[in-house]
C-alpha cells in the first residue's frame, strides 16, 4: 500500500451557485479522495491560506474538463491570477 503525505492538501474548484457560494473538493494526502465543500469567496480564502493547499484542476485526474476552467472560474470570482496566488506558487 502506498504512503499518503497527510501534509499535502487539495483543493478543486468545482463551481459557483447562483447564490454566491463557491463550490469545491478538498483533499489530504490524495487527491481522488475528496469531500465536497461550500464557503462563500471569503471563507475559502481563509480556508484556503489556513490548509496551505494546492490547487488542482479537473483534467489532473483524467477528467474531460480542460485545465483552463479552473483558471477561467478562479479569475471569475476575483482571485487574482488563478489558483498560483492562492497556493503560494509566484
């Protein structure tokens, strides 16, 4: 059985409903395990900063959405240069 980095955190932008909740999957130690989670943009901020997680996107697993969607829906709810600001990445 392999060994999970319980240090590594991930977060997946999933969406955003029409109320202005952002929707996302978040993940230790393996990403293809995942809760999903609701947090208006300045609760998943914090969230965000406080788990010092990096941010993956749907065709990281395989998925059919291309990896542009996370960039496109990050820059849409005011996060500066996508997901790169927010994991720390310059």
């Amino acid at each position: 059985m392999p060994k999970v980095d319980l240090g590594k955190r991930h977060v997946r932008i999933m969406g955003m409903t029409p109320n202005g909740f952002l929707q996302f999957e978040f993940s230790i130690g393996d990403p293809a395990l995942a809760v999903e989670l609701v947090l208006r943009l300045p609760a998943f901020r914090e969230f965000c900063a406080a788990n010092a997680v990096t941010f993956i996107g749907e065709a990281d697993h395989g998925l059919s959405a291309p990896k542009e969607t996370l960039g496109s829906l990050a820059r849409s709810v005011g996060l500066r240069d996508s997901a790169q600001e927010m994991s720390g990445a310059s």
